[in-house]
C-alpha cells in the first residue's frame, strides 16, 4: 500500500467520520428523530464510505506508466529487439 492510498483512507475516514457526528448532531438538537433513523444514517455512512474506498482502490494508478526509467528501459528494450517508435504504435 502506497503512502497516499493510506493519507486517502485516512482523510476519508476522518471526513466520513465528521460527517457522521454532525448528522447526529443535527439529528438530536433540531430534528426529533427516531433510532431507525440514527441506525440508518450510520449504515448509510460506512457504506458510503467502503463504496468510495473500494472504488479508488480499484482506479487504475497511471504513476507508474509515466515513470522515466521505464520509458527509459522500454525504449532501450526496443532499440535491441529493432522495434522503431513507428512500429510500436
């Protein structure tokens, strides 16, 4: 796990997490709510919460396809092999 995965799960959480305990706020000093209620406003946050983690888990990270050592390596590849940038594409 990358260094920013963790500051995004973190800040998420955090976010969420504040999120949650101003919606119970609200909930219990201007609106009379009853427990479902609250119960389905927590639910409703982790879900939000583990959609969005899931989701940029699965976002493909294009860093490493921009990493000047690899072009550096694939273009010294293809020069060996006779492959010209023409061809490659």
């Amino acid at each position: 796990m990358k260094k920013k995965d963790i500051v995004f799960t973190f800040g998420l959480t955090l976010l969420m997490g504040i999120l949650w305990v101003a919606g119970e706020v609200v909930m219990g000093l201007w609106i009379a709510a009853p427990a479902w209620v609250h119960i389905l406003w927590f639910v409703l946050i982790v879900v939000v919460t583990l959609t969005v983690s899931v989701w940029h888990s699965l976002v493909e990270d294009e860093s490493g396809q921009l990493d000047p050592k690899r072009e550096k390596y694939e273009r010294k590849l293809n020069k060996r092999r006779g492959v010209t940038e023409e061809d490659d594409i």
